[in-house]
C-alpha cells in the first residue's frame, strides 16, 4: 500500500506546486482570476471543459453504477455529455463568447432583465452546491480507504489539497492543472483497463462471466436495463452542459468566438472515450476474479481493483488510482470555482454591491473560495447516497437554465421574463418535490423529467399571461 500512497503524494505535491507557478497570473484582476483573462486557446479550453465534466460521476459514480447493474448503461452519462458538448458548440457556446458574460446567470439577464439573472442564480448556486458537496465525497471515498484514516479526515484533507490550488491561481490553476489531470487520468486508467481486458480474455470473456452471473446477454448495449434510466441520463447530460457554470466557464475564457465554438466540440471527444473505459472496468471488478465482490461497497469498486495486486502492479496501480484522483480534483475545482463565480458575479456584484471595484471584486471572489470549501464540508460528511443518483438534482436544475437560455435566443416570441421566472422556481422546486414524494412512496417521476416537463409549462403558463395582460391594457 505504501507504493500507492508514494505515487499519490507525489501527484497532489506536484499539483499544488504547478499552481505556485500561475498565482502571479490570477492576481491582476478579477477577470484574470474568475476567466483567465479571456486568452485560451482551442485545446487548452476544450481540455478544461472536458476536465470539468471528468470527475467523481465519470469515474466512481459509472463504475459504481456499471458494478451495481452488470451493464454499460452508465456510460449513457458521458456519451450524453459529449453529444451535449457538440450541440453546444454548434449552437451557444459562439454566442456565449460575443457576451463577454462571466456566468450564465448574466448571460440571462442580457436575455430577460435582472430579476432573472437573480432568481436562477439562486437555483445555480442549489445545483452547483449540491454538485460541489458530491464530488467531494468521491474524493475521499479513495483516499480514506486507501490512505487508512477516517470518513472526516479524508473529506478535510480533500478540500485543503482543492482549496489550495483553487485560491492560489483560480481559472489558471484550474487551465493548467486540467491539462495534467486529463493527461494523468487517460494513462493511469487506459493501462488499467489494457492489463484488465487482457487477464479476463478479451470482451467475449467478459460478457459471458457476467451474464452467468445474472447480467443481461446484451449488457455492453446502454439501453440493456431501464430504458427510462436511460433516456433520463441522455437528456440530463445534454441539456446540463448548455447552462452548466463549470463546464462553460471555459468557453467564456476562450479568446474569441470562434475558438469558444471549436473547442466544445473538441471536449467531446476527451470526455466519451473515458467515460466508456471505466464503465468496462467497472464490468471487470464485477467478474469477481480479482476480489471478493459480496463484501465490497460498490463505490469502492474500481478503487479495490486497481489495489489488487492480484489485478495491477502496485506501481501501475498507483498510477490508475491518481488518474481517478486526477479526474475527480480536475472537476471539483472547476464545479467549486463555479460557485464562487455565481456568488462573486450575480449575487455579490450583481445584487449586493453593484459598484463594487475590481480589486474588491477579486478580493471577494478569493474569500468566496476558502468559504465555499467550508460550506462543501459537512454536507458531505452528513449527506450521502447514491453519487450518479445525487448529482443528477444539479442536472435537473440546469437542465431548466438550459431550455430558457436556447428559448430565449432563438425563439424569444414563445418565452417572456415572466415565463423565465416560472421556469426557475417552479422547476426548481418540483426537482426536490419529485426527491420527496418518491422516498415518502407518493408517486415516482424522475428529477429530470419533472424539472423539464414543469419548466416547459412554466414557460407557457408566462407567455399566455404576458399575452393576457397586453391584450387587457389594450
């Protein structure tokens, strides 16, 4: 196990140390800070994005999943995620640009006027929390295991190594750092699953371990198990790109339009590759060949495979476990970063103190950063469940966001800021009434389905109104 550690230890020091390097970039302005100065590149911003979107969910939360069901179902996530991706530079990701908006809530008050900017930044700030809080706890279910210390140990040692790298460069460090980890992520786990595919005698093998064990003969097909699962997945992951404050932070640090524009298409093909490649490792820890499944908690799952040295080389595996580290810390900064972003920008600056300077913007923004990891820390200690199941209520709400933003620039005849309005607080609130009423045994409709189903009659419920008071006033 020491050889583990070694190798992780090594990798958070070096880092933390690359983020040193960037704090004198990050410290000359709040733009510098919150978007990089509007100065990256195509492979650079398309890296980020997809750095963001690889995280806790790509790697514990589908290997969890493809462990838990036997099927590829989960990597609906990240094949969602990509075609989102695609849609997104095809559609709003040039538009975002031409904004100069450093959020998506601000992007929505060039839309419908500023009570809209403020009511669905408070929904964000909800969906981004509870995304923050979940990918945190991912973080530590590898390391309080692995490193042999607590639940509350590992969560506080997480958020330091985040908060640190964070605070020091903002979105540079988060430029930089994003680079190493999807380097780092794609060698660790693609040697992984190589060695793996290779001691369980290729797919067929696997497939048919499996299916003795009770998974499906279909089981690399993602619509094998519940197909309304499935289709909830697909439309979280393509609608939650196009109004997700971390994944299109990026886009607007990108050097101009076109640039924003290619590289969220380019992200797409970073992010579907590895969410396939730990979905099939999750498959391989089902096998049982290389650990004793009965006993182990299904988040452990790819984490108790790439420790077993009946499995993995210790050195090899040392280098898998940081490339599932790597993608976790790549997305909770990013997702942090997003919080602090919409606090800064909508709610600081955008609501509280709206003559606020530069350097107090900056100010502000660094202090949102270290309180943001102290609001992320117990609610990961004290709300756990399901990671793919959990962070699916940040999808749902920006799912919402995402319906508005697409309605607002190419069909703004159908929506009104009223129906904008509704779309936020009735979506929001019928997410965590869909949550509610299915653990109480009332009725069972998933979160993403209700969240879009009732942000669309919101939005239609604001344009007869809006329609019925002009034709009153006239």
């Amino acid at each position: 196990m020491s050889t583990y550690i070694a190798v992780i230890v090594a990798y958070f020091a070096f880092v933390i140390l690359v983020s040193l390097f960037t704090r004198r970039y990050a410290s000359r302005s709040a733009s510098d800070f919150l978007i990089a100065g509007r100065n990256l590149g195509v492979i650079v911003c398309a890296v980020v994005v997809a750095a963001e979107w690889l995280g806790g969910m790509s790697t514990i939360g589908v290997s969890e999943k493809a462990f838990t069901t036997g099927t590829l179902q989960p990597i609906l996530y990240n094949i969602a995620t990509a075609i989102g991706m695609v849609i997104i530079g095809f559609t709003v990701a040039s538009r975002y640009r031409k904004e100069n908006v450093h959020t998506v809530s601000e992007m929505l008050e060039n839309l419908f006027g500023p009570k809209v900017r403020t009511i669905s930044a408070i929904s964000f700030l909800l969906a981004y929390i509870t995304l923050a809080y979940v990918q945190l706890q991912t973080c530590s279910s590898v390391i309080a295991p692995l490193f042999g210390i607590s639940w509350l140990s590992s969560i506080f040692i997480s958020s330091v190594i985040i908060t640190l790298y964070t605070y020091m460069g903002g979105m540079h460090a988060l430029a930089v750092t994003g680079i190493i980890h999807v380097v780092t992520m794609f060698a660790g786990i693609g040697i992984a699953l190589i060695i793996g595919l290779e001691k369980v005698g290729g797919f067929a093998a696997l497939q048919s371990n499996l299916v003795a064990s009770g998974s499906p003969a279909n089981l690399y097909n993602p619509f094998s198990a519940n197909i309304s699962y499935a289709f909830s997945l697909l439309l979280g992951g393509i609608l939650g790109g196009m109004a997700g404050q971390a994944s299109i932070q990026p886009i607007f640090a990108a050097r101009n339009p076109l640039t924003a524009r290619r590289a969220a298409i380019a992200s797409s093909l970073i992010i579907a590759p590895f969410g396939i490649m730990v979905g099939i490792l999750g498959l391989i820890a089902k096998t049982g060949l290389f650990f004793d499944t009965a006993s182990c908690n299904p988040k452990m799952a790819l984490p108790t495979l790439l420790t077993s040295s009946v499995f993995i080389p210790p050195i090899l595996g040392g280098l898998a476990l940081a490339g599932i580290l790597a993608a976790i810390l790549s997305t909770v900064g990013p997702v942090n970063f997003a919080v602090v972003t919409i606090a800064t920008k909508d709610i600081y600056h955008g609501l509280i103190n709206k003559t606020a300077d530069d350097k107090r913007i900056l100010v502000t923004a660094r202090k949102l950063v270290l309180l943001v990891n102290l609001i992320t820390i117990p609610l990961a200690v004290y709300l756990r469940g399901a990671i793919l199941d959990a962070a699916y209520v940040s999808y749902a709400i920006r799912a919402i966001g995402a319906i508005v933003i697409v309605l607002g620039i190419y069909a703004r005849g159908w929506i009104t800021p009223l129906g904008a309005k509704l779309a936020f607080v009735g979506g929001t609130l019928t997410v965590f009434i869909c949550i509610i009423a299915g653990r109480l045994g009332f009725f069972s409709i998933d979160k993403t389905f209700g969240a879009v189903g009732s942000a669309i009659l919101f939005i239609v419920i604001g344009h007869l109104w809006t329609k019925f008071r002009e034709k009153k006033c006239h």
